[in-house]
C-alpha cells in the first residue's frame, strides 16, 4: 500500500496548472481514454472513465501540490499531492488523492475528500503519474499488477495540461 504524508498547509503551496488525467493502454476501449472525479459519498470523489472529451478542455481538472522548499529529483521531479478541487456553493475545498485498499483484493480504490493526508505522488519526465513508497528507490507505475479479477488491464496515467 502506498504511504500517506500529512498535507501541511505551508509545505505544499505550491500548485501546478491544470490538467487533465489520460489513460494509455493496449486496450482499444481505454486508451486515449480520460479519468474524471465521480461522486461516491458526501465530499468523496472516486476516480471513473470517460473517451466522450476533448484533450485540450477540462473534464475534471486536476492540480498537481508540491513544496518548492523540498529539491526535486533530476529525472522524477517533485513529489506532492494529486488533488481535486470541490466546489459546493460558496466554496471550494482542496482535496487531496489517498489511494485505499480493498478488503480480500489486491486492488486500490483512489479516492478524493476534503482532507490532511494524501497518498504521495509525482509525475516524471513524461508527465507519467507515479508512486514511490518506502520500500524501494524506483518509482512505481504499479496501476496494474497481477490481477485478482481477469478483466483488468494496464494502463499508464498521463498528466495533460489545459
């Protein structure tokens, strides 16, 4: 399971431009495909697929928050949180992706909510979506992995500025 960091406030200030989230895959029906914000519960965002956009317009914008006080790596850059911008009314709210995972499965469920703690991201040199957790140096494309459920198939996240 990829480790959660605590979204202190000043730390990560810093955010990108907006972007979308594009799929890359053998599959014909996902590749080229875009990930957008699907409501789950009160304030909780899942992750679902759409091919009905265009590349250059939002689906569901995404930012990218990181600390220019920390010093990125040459080749992966910097390490922050994926996050969502809810808007309800007379506010938005930050929300910051935690990836969870489901009971008796070897599947993680992202998910976006109003919160302090996220799930570390970043996005290397080919504005590939990656995860580094704690046991290794070498950053994770692990969006599929040997599968509990046949159907599954691989993907690479692309992050597609607006």
């Amino acid at each position: 399971m990829a480790p959660l960091v605590v979204a202190q406030t000043p730390y990560y200030a810093d955010q990108s431009a907006p972007f979308n989230l594009v799929l890359h895959s053998a599959s014909t029906s996902l590749d080229g495909a875009a990930l957008f914000s699907c409501h789950e519960g009160a304030a909780i965002e899942g992750l679902c697929v759409t091919t009905d956009f265009n590349p250059v317009e939002p689906v569901s914008p995404y930012n990218f928050n990181y600390s220019s006080l920390s010093t990125p790596d040459p080749v992966l850059g910097y390490q922050g949180l994926l996050t969502w911008e809810l808007q309800a009314g007379s506010f938005n709210l930050s929300s910051p992706m935690a990836l969870q995972n489901i009971s008796d499965t070897n599947v993680e469920n992202a998910f976006f909510e109003p919160s302090t703690t996220g799930t570390l991201v970043g996005f290397d040199q080919s504005n590939l979506l990656y995860i580094l957790d704690d046991t290794t140096t070498e950053p994770g494309y692990s969006w599929y992995g040997e599968p509990d459920n046949a159907s599954c198939v691989g993907v690479d996240v692309e992050r597609v500025f607006i």
